[in-house]
C-alpha cells in the first residue's frame, strides 16, 4: 500500500500546489496530474509520495507532493519533462505552488 506520512522527524519539503480550475476540467486536470507522476516525477531522485486532492464544489485541485530536499525540487522543476507537465496543468488551471515543511502534526486525542 502506498500512502503519504506526515511526521516532523522525517525532515521531508512538501511541495504544495493549489490550482484553481473550472468545474468542468477537473476530472482532467486530475488526470493529467496522476500522468505526470507515474511517467516522471516518482521517478525522479529525492521523489517520496505524492497525494492529489480534489475540492468538492469541483473549482480546486491540490497536489501535494513529498521530496527530500530543495535540490531535488529544483532538479525536477529543471527537468524538460517535467517542465512540460507544468505547462499543461497550468493551461488547464492557474497554479498556486509553494514549498513547505512540516511545523507541527496532531492527531486525535
């Protein structure tokens, strides 16, 4: 079973990129995304999970993607390949991309 695990300890970036879509390209943003993963970026160095979301009214799409450090980002936002699958996801929504780490995680009590 593959799953995304959020721990401090892991010292993990997470690379969060929100997109706003209309309705009605949802469903293929989602798979152009679910493409772009299985073809290049779990394959790349420093890739360890990726996670898509979708808003439930149908105008938002998340992708939150684990990687184990800057460089390995910046080496896959270099990579042709991947700069491709920008350009198509964001011709079907704006992109909102930032790079986080995890500061603090609960679960219930």
């Amino acid at each position: 079973m593959t799953e995304t695990v959020i721990r401090t300890e892991d010292n993990l970036l997470t690379l969060i990129n929100v997109f706003e879509v209309e309705a009605s390209k949802q469903d293929e943003l989602v798979a152009l995304l679910n493409e772009g993963v299985e073809k290049v970026f779990r394959h790349r160095p420093g890739f360890v999970s990726a996670t898509v979301l979708v808003g439930k009214d149908g105008t938002k799409v998340v992708n939150l993607a684990q990687w184990r450090s800057q460089e390995d980002i910046q080496a896959t936002l270099a990579d042709p390949a991947a700069q491709e699958y920008g350009r198509k996801t964001a011709a079907l929504g704006k992109p909102a991309p930032g790079v986080y780490s995890v500061a603090s995680v609960f679960g219930a009590a």
